[in-house]
DNA sequence: CTGAAAGCGCTTACAG
DNA sequence: CTGAAAGCGCTTACAG
C-alpha cells in the first residue's frame, strides 16, 4: 500500500525516471521498446501520476474553474457542467465548480483571482459582471470564457443566446395569432449580478415595436431587484395578481423561464383564466417541464453551449488563435399547447 | 503579472518562508503582531497558495472526487452535488466530479483507483458494483462514502434511502383506498451498474406480501437490462403497452420516478385511461415535475443525503471514528391528484 | 534516445 | 515564536 511513485515505475522497467516520465505521457524521443517496457511495468504495479506534482512542475493545472452564480442543482448550471465534462474530461482537464452566491463570496473571490494559479482556465457562467470586475477579467494571465454573459466584453471567449432573434420570433407569432396586448413577465431576480435575463425583456421590447406594438399595448411585469424574503412563490402571486388586476389585460404573455410559466399557467387556470383560450403563454427554456406542461416555448440547449465553451477554452489553453471567439448561439420556438389564437379572432 | 510565491511575501513582511506558511494557514505558534504584518503583505500582493504545491508537500489533495454513473445534469445527480458541494466547499475541499457512463471506463478508472492520490475521499453515487469492486474500495486508503448504493459493504460510511419503508407507505395508502391489484413499473436500465433501484421494487413485494397482496394480484412491468438503442419513449411505449393490454388490469401503479410515471400518465390518458379516476399513479423522488404534474409521490431529498455523505467524508478525512457511519434516510409520501380510491369503492 | 540535476511552491520536523 | 533545510513527485532543459 506504499505510494507508488514515478521512481518506483522506473526501477521495476530499468530505466531512469525521466524516461518514465516521457514514456507514460507519449512524447516522441522514446525508444519504441522501452516505452513498451515503462508501460506494462506502469500497468503491473497500478500506477498513476500525481497531478499535484506533475501541475507543479509543469505549470498546468490541467483544471478548469467552472464559476457560477448560484446552485449548481438547476437545469441550466447542470447541463452546463455536463457539458463541459463532455470535454473538458476527454482532454484531460478537471473540472472544478465554484458557486459564488452572494456579492460578497463574488468579491472575495475576483480579489485572489489575479493571484490564482489553481486552474488553466475558468469558464464563467450567467454573470453580468461590472466594469472593474471585467477589466479584472481582462488582465488576467489565465484565459476567460464567459458563457451566457450578458455581454462579451472581458472574456477571451463567449458564448451567448440570441435573445433578439429568440424574442423577435416569439412576439411575431404572437402578432400573426392576432394578439393585440402583449405582456412580458420577469422573474425578479433576487441577485443584482445573478443571469443576463434583463436582455430578454430587452430584446422583447425591441422585438414588439418592431413588429408595430406601440408602448400601451405592451405591460411589463415583475421588474426590479427583490429583497431576501422574495420567493419564487411570492413573485407568482405578484405577477398573477398584476394581471388578474388589469383592466386591459394582454391576451399574451412571453414568460422570462418555463419553470414561471408553468407556476403563472397554474395559479390563473385556478382564477378561471384559461390557458391557451382567453391567455396565450410563452416560456424560456424548453427544459424538462415544458413538454410535461405542454408549453409553447423559446427551446434553448444549455449543454451544447457549454461544449462551445470547453472547446474554445481548451484552445485558449493551447494558446491557439481563434478566428471566432464570441458565438452567438440560435434558439428555436417549440409550439405547443398553451399558444392559441388571440379571443377576438377565436371562432 | 509575476507569479507570486510565499517567498514574496515572506519579503514583503520581513519574515520567513516558514512563518509565512504558518500565519497564512491560522497555525498557532505565530506572534499575533507577526501574524497581522503578513496577512496584511499578502492581502496588499493578491497572494493565493498554490493548492498543487501545498497538496504535494503535505500529502492532502484538498480535493474530493465524485463518481458518477451517469449524466450530471439530472435531478438526482446535480442536487448531490450541490449538497456535497454545501459542505465541502466551507471546509476548504474542491470537489470534482467524475462519470463513468460505460462499463469500460469504470472498470479503467477502478483499475488505477489503488494508485490514485488526487483526491483525499471519494464519493460514489448510484453504484451498485460487484464483488470485485467493493472488496478493491475496501483496500483504498481513501476514505469511500456510498452514496445511493446498493448496500453499505464496501463502504466506510454510507447513505442510503429506506426504501422498504418508502414502499410500505405506499402500498398501506393504495390497500386502505381499496385498491385489489397493484403494478409496478420499472424503468429497466440501460446500465447494469447504475442506480441501486432494484431494491425499489424489492421493497414494493416485500410491502405488498405485507399488506396481504397475493403474487396474482401483482404485475411487474418493464424489469430486464435493455440494450443500448432502448429509448426512456421505448420503456413509456412498452409499459403503457402492457397495461393496456393486460386482461386484468391493476388499477394503481407505483412507478420507479416520477419523470417515467408522468410520462406513463400522459400516455395512458391519452389512451383513454383516466388518471386518478380508473388508476392511481404514485411516483418516486418528488422532483420538479410531481407539483407540476400534481403526482402523488414519495419524496426524498438528495441534497440533504449529499450533505450528510459530504459531513461523513470529513470526518473520515480527519480519522475522527464515527459512531453511526451508515445511515438510512426516510421518505414522505406526498398526496396529490394523482391517487384515488379504487373504482370499485368510488361513488 | 536516455540520464542526472535543478526546480516547481509549498509543508514540516528540527533546532534554536 | 521563528528560521534553515529537506522533501513532496513530478517535468524539463541540458548533456551525452
């Protein structure tokens, strides 16, 4: 039960440590024989690398940072670790998460980060980081991937949604469903820095005066930053009430998530308002609960751009040029149950 | 853009590498004064310690390694880690994650697990590994924590769910709603190793015989090992099947998750069957799904289970003896719209 | 193609 | 309470 070292590998094959060394990592200068020998002797006593030691003398961590904004446990940051294990683990990287859920743990850690030499790369995920931060960013040694950032300002690399063109189809559905009064709900995010989600009611904005909706057709829902006792709960009340209480109600709405539409759909069906009848409703997401709820939704694929990430970051590390480092990634509109025509135009 | 070492700071605070070491890491046997002046030098340098480097030269990793069988971004998997990542991350550990979705790269990463010093503890999730295997985590010098196991041999700490007792309450709650034949429908695995669910339905007989059901008035559906093109819309199609064509239907289910019974629900209504009125559903996990889909389900919580896997690794980490290392956790039956009396008792 | 030696940035007895 | 020195297990020029 001795731990097995590089030396004791290279006493059982005859040859110097160094050779080991080579053998077991594929360089080249190796005499086809020996890493013969360096291999099987490897295998017979069940030895592996110290990653410690091999990161220290090398100068690569062969780990990549995975930060992010709140619990790892959602659909989204989930399949964003997935993915990038997918590969990232091949390569033969680490992958390390790190959840930073307050701006105080946040602070802390872009504090140690010019000084951080505990991973190749880190891979930033649904920040929407200030300027300081970003220019922290950019002065950085190790590359910076940022991936649904709300911008690609600072990272090396990016990858985004594209909100405009997500939103610009939802809203011109709607239009040739014959809605007249759109509504756009907000989750209320409880975090200031948390997701780039204000660029989807951006985008929604801009996408209903395109397609001719003027500004009173048009009712916004749940904006601003919520206090701590906020719970996802108290903003489906408040949203529902907003809307039951309106006395020009929208006939649809495009819905910031699924997982609140599905909450939203739920809490005014109990209100008498039916869902697609008298209100079309439109989530984000296309996650597990939208085809269960039957939802018409924006389908986004969260472990594919997490993949995007990886790869650019591994090339990053590789010090390789990139001819595209920022990527704009398409959505695609999923029509399902809880879209309809407008009432006016309802036989 | 220098790297920084201890060194630096050691100048920049007029002390030696050595107490730089011991001030930074909260040892005692360092004048408070002396303590001040170098964390004020490190802070003023953005000083990090280089994990590799303090790993390697005391022997613990800071690092903690989590197996997996399969994707991290399911329900299951992404709430262990976040539970592990809960009370490993204040504890100063990193947890990495690690899938061996095939039986070859299992067995490649048990082979080298003897030799591997890149972690200080592992912990296996929803592993139910043979003899070998067990008996090889046995020899580790590693502490192992199962978590979701099959059994607790193996392991020095374990936690598991009591699913004979999870079972025993559903299967009380469809005998006193009247129900006269029972079903239980598993998702047959893709893997022979992942996920320890065949004590699920152990646990349903073993309950059912209890409550006075007979062999005759039980169906088991959907048990084997499918092959690899056997898609979880194949295993909904199958078992829907089945029951549709069963002369003598059961009428309730308990179904191994919740994602499986609410797609066999939406199946079988859309056949004609209603749910709960000609048959009951019961679910198991109470994920995100059971109160959308308002499945009465059994409830288990595994981010609790990750944090106490995760208190358990500590412990055994710093050799403490633990009184209880392998725990049971229970279940809750949760009602919702899904369950019924039987029809023969309905008005 | 191979080996001896220095060095990566820490920790840890060992002296003092 | 503090410092000098050895050592953790590798990699990497540098010779040969």
């Amino acid at each position: 039960m001795a731990r097995l070292t590089i030396h004791d590998v290279a006493i059982e094959a005859g040859v110097s440590d160094s050779t080991v060394s080579r053998a077991l990592r594929g360089l080249d200068r190796v005499d086809p024989g020996t890493r013969m020998r360096v291999e099987e002797a490897a295998k017979r006593l069940h030895f592996t690398f110290s990653r410690n030691a091999s990161s220290l003398a090398s100068g690569r961590t062969m780990r990549v940072t995975l930060l992010f904004a709140g619990a790892v446990n959602t659909w989204f940051n989930s399949s964003v670790m997935q993915g990038a294990y997918e590969v990232l683990a091949p390569a033969g990287y680490d992958i390390v998460p790190l959840i930073t859920p307050d701006k105080q743990s946040q602070d802390r850690y872009f504090e140690m980060l010019p000084g951080n030499r505990n991973a190749d790369a880190i891979i930033v995920t649904s920040f929407d980081l200030d300027k300081d931060k970003l220019r922290l960013l950019e002065g950085l040694t190790m590359p910076t991937i940022g991936l649904d950032s709300r911008t690609q300002d600072g990272y090396d690399a990016s990858v985004r949604l594209d909100a405009r063109q997500a939103m610009m189809e939802a809203v011109q559905l709607l239009h040739s469903l014959g809605h007249q009064r759109l509504g756009y709900v907000q989750q209320a995010s409880m975090h200031e820095f948390a997701f780039s989600v204000k660029s989807r009611s951006e985008s929604f904005l801009t996408a209903a005066k395109t397609c001719g909706y003027r500004q009173r057709d048009l009712v916004m829902l749940g904006e601003g930053v919520r206090g701590d006792g906020y719970s996802f709960e108290d903003a489906v009340s408040t949203a529902a009430a907003s809307l039951l209480s309106t006395p020009d109600r929208p006939t649809a709405l495009c819905v910031e998530t699924d997982e609140f539409a599905v909450a939203l759909i739920a809490r005014l069906r109990r209100f008498g308002v039916r869902v697609p009848e008298d209100m079309t409703v439109i989530g984000f997401d296309d996650s597990g609960i939208a085809p269960v709820a039957d939802l018409t939704t924006i389908h986004q694929d969260p472990v594919h751009m997490a993949r995007l990430a990886a790869t650019q970051a591994i090339a990053l590390m590789n010090h390789l040029r990139m001819e595209q480092p920022h990527t704009l990634v398409g959505t695609r509109l999923i029509l399902r149950g809880t879209s309809a025509p407008a009432p006016s135009v309802q036989r």
